[in-house]
C-alpha cells in the first residue's frame, strides 16, 4: 500500500489501491505522543515568526478570522485558524524547521508493527507538510533497521497557489471527531478491519480516534485520558527517552526523492 493523504472531503485519488478486506493497521498520533511537545506546527510557527516570515498583515488576518470561529469554541479556533500562513512560501518549511524529536520507545513501537506486517498511518491535526517530514524521517531510521515503511498520512491540509499557502484549509482540520472519521475513510478504501486495528494517542481529544478501533492505546495520558483508559481497560504507555532524526537538510532530500522518484 503506497502512502497517501485523504482529506475527508475530497475525492479519493483514482490510483489509490483497493485491497482485500481485513487489513490491520497502527494508527499514531504525532505531537505529544510519538513526538515530545512542543509540537511541530508550534515549534515551525516560533522558527517563522523569529526569522520574519510571517507578514504583519497575517497576524490582522488571524485575529479577524479567530473572531468568525469563536462561537464554535476555541478548540476550533486553534486547529482551524491557518491564516498566519497566508501568502508564506511553502519552501520555508525545509528552512525553518529543527531537527525532529521522537519518543524511541514510539518509533520501537512502529517497528514492532511494521514487523507484524500491519499499515502504519500517522494521524495528526499538524500541517500535512510538516507531518510527511516526520514521516520521512522515519522511513530513514526504520530503513537503517533493516525495515522498509511507507506511511499512510492524514493532516490538516492548507490550500496553495503558486507556491504559497493561502491560510485556507482544504476539508477539515483533522483534529477531535475528525480523526475518527479521516480514519472511517480510510478504513473503507484500504479495507481496514478498525476491530482489529490499533490506535496510539496521548489527548482525551483523540478519544473518537481511540474508540474507533478495538485496540486503543493511551500514550503519557493527562489526568482526564488516564481515567478513560483505566475504564475501558486500554493500556498505559509512558514513552520518554527523545531521539532526534535526520537534520532538516538530510528530510529536504530525502523528501524530494520520496516524492518525485530522485533528487531535483
């Protein structure tokens, strides 16, 4: 199964394999669980605005913008409001951007499934750029353990033109009930049995993530998702040696290679 990304809405792309039913999958967040916080979009966001990056007018564009979402609560606020990105060349990504830190105990983790054979999908409401980073970045080391990945990715997809974003998301930010339903999609057309599919998160947002599979499991819970896995008898992992992966030129090329079929 090749990866790819399916945003909720869109039609699925017409190279995009059907299987046989039955399929297992793992299923990961990123921020918080396979990667220590701060998260990415955060940590990008930082790096931008100390080199910059972000035009003045943008932070007017966010404000008014927070302003229309407000009445559908802050949680949408802060994963559907793009507009600090508005006409930022998506090249910066690669530029500003340090080195990416995952939880050893997480990438073991996606080892010990991809030796079971089971699809990996990374699930998070991080930008999708920033997610295919990570995704890459992880092939790399998988790759130096003798194990061959492609991950599937699902992530808040922003529009561009012309090489910049347009602060505009494509579908929906895949954050809270998104999730599970990014996962559904997914599910139906690789023919994923969910009943047999694993799910590792670290938010009780992502409990519609963890509820839509039969193997749920917590990842450094807060007080509320602890208590949750504790009643549906889930388990509890507390992941916390970091391990940084390929610095930011090494992800750039080797990004460019898993996109295009060799290096521009």
């Amino acid at each position: 199964m090749s990866a790819d990304y399916i945003p909720r809405d869109a039609a699925i792309p017409p190279n995009l394999p059907v299987e046989s039913g039955g399929g297992v999958a793992a299923i990961f967040d990123l921020d918080g669980t396979l990667l220590p916080e701060p998260s990415l979009e955060r940590r990008f966001f930082s790096q931008l605005r100390r080199n910059g990056a972000i035009p003045l007018v943008n932070y007017l564009h966010w404000s008014m913008h927070t302003l229309r979402l407000l009445p559908h609560g802050l949680l949408t606020v802060r994963h559907a409001n793009k507009r600090y990105l508005t006409n930022v060349s998506t090249a910066l990504i690669f530029r500003h951007l340090e080195c990416i830190c995952f939880f050893e105990e997480g990438v073991s983790r996606i080892a010990w499934h991809a030796r079971q054979r089971h699809e990996i999908v990374l699930m998070s409401g991080t930008l999708e750029p920033l997610a295919r980073l990570a995704a890459t970045a992880l092939e790399c080391e998988l790759e130096a353990r003798g194990i061959r990945i492609q991950p599937w990715i699902c992530a808040t997809h922003l529009a561009e033109k012309h090489g910049r974003w347009t602060g505009q998301l494509m579908g929906e930010a895949i954050s809270g009930p998104a999730k599970a339903r990014a996962l559904q999609n997914l599910a139906r057309h690789a023919r994923l049995e969910l009943r047999e599919c694993h799910a590792y998160a670290n938010s009780l947002l992502d409990r519609h993530l963890l509820c839509a599979v039969g193997h749920a499991h917590a990842v450094n819970p807060g007080k509320s998702l602890a208590a949750l896995a504790n009643e549906k008898n889930w388990p509890i992992w507390h992941w916390h040696l970091e391990k940084s992966l390929a610095p930011p030129e090494n992800i750039r090329f080797a990004s460019e290679i898993h996109q295009t079929g060799g290096p521009a």
